[in-house]
C-alpha cells in the first residue's frame, strides 16, 4: 500500500498535477523508473579506448561507464565502499585505476578493489573482494547504445527497445559509415521536471506556437523555400507527419514524410555560418551527388524517445538527468560519421549546433513555466486529451503500434501507463 492512488493520479487522458510536482513521487521515480528499467548511460564512441571511462548518472545514482583493461564494458557506482565518497570526479578520462581522493582506497577500472593505504592497520581477516565497487546489474549496448539497469531480472535490452529497435536502426543505417561522438556536449539546466522533457520530444501541436520566432527567422533569409518545421503550422493533422506509441514507453515523432525530394532538407536547413561557401565546395567536388550529401548535413527528421532518458533528436543525442522534481540537465551530443567528406561534418555540426541554441530555449522556457503553474494546488490536472476518443484518429497495427496525426497526444497518455506500471511494480528490488 502507498499515500497515492495511482489510478486516481494517472488517468486515460489526464494526470495529476502531482507527479510533476510532489518530492516524494520524484524520490520514488529514481528508485524505481530508474531502477526497474534499462537507462541510457553512453555511447561507445565516448569510451573507443581500453581504460577509457566516463561518468553519468543512473537516475540519481552517479555512475562510472569503463572500458576496462580487457576490453570489456562495465558500469560502476562512483561510491567508493570506504566511506562513501565518488572515487571519480572527472566527465572522462583513460585510466586503469580510480584512487579514492578521500583515503586513497584504489579501485581497478572492473571495480576490483586493489589496495588501501596502510594495510597493517586492519584486522587480518579483512578481505579486499568484499569491498570491491558495486556494479549495474546488467550493461548492454545495443549499436553502440550502451544501457544499464540495476534489474537482475530486467528482460533483454534487445526486448526492451522492442519496437523502437528498427526505427534506431534506420537512424544509424542513414549513412554507410559509424556514428561517432567525438566533440564535447551542449549541456543545460532548466528548472522544470524531467517529464516535460519527455512528454515535449513528441509534441507536435507546440512546434509552430513554441518556436514562432526561430521558424519566422529562417524564412526570411530566404522566402523560395519555407525552412524546416514550417510546415508544421499548416494543417499539420492532415499532413503525412504523425507521432506512434511503440510500446515499453517509447514514442516516436516522425517528420520524414515532409522531405521526399533530394535535396529538399538542405534547402530547407535554416542560415549557418559558412553554408554559402561549403556548398560551393560540395558542389563543386560531387557533382551530381552534391545534393546527396547537403541532405546529409540535416538532421534525420526523427524524434526518438526511448523511455525514460535517451531521445533522438535529429543528428544528435539527447540525454535526461533528473536533478530533483523542478529540475532537469538536459545534455545534448553531436554525432559526426567516420566516413563522410569533413566538409559535411563540419556542415553537420553546424546543422547540430542551431536548435539547442535557438529552438530549445523556447522549450526549456515552457517547461520551467509549466513548473510554475503546476505550482497551483487548485487546478489539477494536467491534460492529455488531444485526439483522445475522437473516431478515426488512431491505428493500432499488429504490433501494437499507435499511430496517430502528430498533433496529438497519443505518445503522452500511453507512457504515462508505462509509468504507472514501473512505479507499482511489486517485484522491484529497489524500494
Ligand atoms: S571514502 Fe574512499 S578511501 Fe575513504
Ligand atoms: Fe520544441
């Protein structure tokens, strides 16, 4: 038995302001939604290295992603067994040994305690093993994905992913070459729950209200062509846009259906630094394939949320951290591609670079407002209504797949179940 009547807070088409807002829901949410399921932790371009390593988080919980000595891939709580204390204080780094800066315990990079200062001052049954670093449960990559769960009986990441398996894959299988994080990430903080994120990455109704300025911008540079996303504030229901629940709580927004001509996401990328004299270059040097390979300096068109933390957002890597209930870092990493032309890297990067500077402050500034509202005891609910029992807007294919018009919030109402299952599960280990 809990305080909270989940049926009551998560309903079909509505949730209670509360799951937004109450510390104690938030606390439960790390312990759980992050302890049940599998979390996005990295991926392996950032640890390429034997000793390589990174640090993250795993709901609250700080964690160190390695590539240990043989090669294989481990994540370890930051939580030196002495005392306490993170034995890594670094983003990342190549090292086969982490020596607490408290005491000086030293850890091997697979978590094997191996040595403590002074070892003549302990009792001679003291046994080094039953001190080594705690592990995640399970660690698995899925395409260079990697994911952590502290579920021993978590089902397979493949199984996990499901039906957002093959939408990853076409988003990786975009390009001939490896998608590669090389550069340092675009990080923010915004005083808002980590679920606006989420509910936000599939939200078709916002994007034409929301990003009103930077979609005014780009059109007048140059008025031939609208300029990406444009599109979505004429009668975006009856376009071929549409958002799918997929099941496991991913959900998925799918611009692609506006771009069926080569050449037309580069025509339609907003101004960037350089555009004018690349694409020269480009011209130039393909030829025939230049359009090809401008289209590729655009992002992929794809929303891809993975529950509960890894969102695809057009070319790059999105990655929630909840802080506490009113309070998110959002980390955005570009990918580059091992084998394409530099120059459309470079182009790339710049097409990565415009919406975490220019789109998503619009975004961050509505969560931290809905934050605010949602601070109003009197007025409960928040509402996921759009499309709901209104006949002949939703499909469900064989899969279970929801496809609806990408105004509506389809995606929303069904994580929330998912939600609701992770947080009443009775088996979890975790409580
Ligand atoms: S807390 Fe790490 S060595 Fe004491
Ligand atoms: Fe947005």
């Amino acid at each position: 038995m809990t305080k909270w009547d989940w049926d009551y807070l998560i309903q079909d088409y509505r949730v209670h302001r509360s799951v937004y807002t109450d510390s104690d829901i938030f606390a439960l949410e790390m312990k759980k939604i992050y302890g049940d399921t599998w979390v996005y932790l990295a991926h392996e371009s950032e640890i390429p290295n034997v000793n390589d390593y990174k640090t993250t988080y795993l709901g609250l919980r700080p964690v160190i992603v390695t590539r240990d000595n043989d090669g294989a891939i481990r994540a370890l709580f930051n939580r030196c067994t002495h005392r306490g204390a993170t034995i890594c204080r670094m983003d990342k780094g190549n090292t086969r040994n982490f020596t607490c800066p408290y005491h000086g315990w030293n850890f091997a990079n697979d978590g094997r305690l191996a040595g403590v200062p002074w070892k003549q001052g302990y009792e001679t049954s003291f046994d080094k093993n039953e001190l080594n670093l705690k592990q995640l449960a399970k660690v698995e990559s899925y395409r260079g994905f990697i994911f952590g769960t502290i579920n021993e009986d978590a089902p397979s990441l493949q199984d996990h992913l499901g039906n957002a398996k093959e939408l990853l894959d076409e988003w990786i299988d975009r390009y001939d070459g490896e998608i590669v994080v090389r550069s340092n990430a675009h990080r923010m903080v915004l005083d808002g729950n980590w679920k606006f994120v989420f509910d936000n990455a599939a939200d078709g109704y916002h994007v034409s209200f929301s990003h009103r300025s930077l979609l005014a911008v780009g059109n007048r540079y140059n008025n031939e062509k609208d300029k990406d996303m444009t599109y979505f504030g004429k009668n975006p229901d009856s376009s071929p846009m549409y958002v799918q629940y997929l099941g496991n709580g991913h959900v998925f927004l799918d611009q692609r259906p506006m771009y069926d001509q080569v050449g037309d996401r580069w025509e339609q990328q907003r101004p960037q630094p350089g555009r004018e004299a690349y694409e020269k270059e480009i011209r130039e040097e393909y030829q025939s394939q230049a359009d090809h390979y401008l289209d590729l300096t655009a992002g992929a068109q794809m929303n891809l949320s993975i529950f509960p933390n890894l969102l695809i957002i057009g070319n790059q890597i999105q990655v929630i951290e909840p802080i506490a209930v009113d309070q998110t870092r959002l980390t955005w990493y570009a990918t580059t591609v091992d084998n394409l032309p530099d120059e459309i890297n470079t182009l790339r990067m710049r097409s990565q670079e415009d919406f975490p500077a220019f789109g998503e402050p619009d975004d961050v500034a509505n969560f931290a407002e809905c934050q605010r509202g949602l601070s109003i005891p009197e007025v409960e609910w928040v509402m996921f209504n759009r499309g709901y029992n209104v006949p002949d807007r939703q499909k469900v294919d064989e899969r279970g797949v929801i496809t609806a018009p990408v105004t509506d919030e389809t995606p929303m109402r069904n994580y929330f179940q998912e939600w609701k299952r992770l947080l009443t599960m009775e088996r979890s280990k975790v409580n």
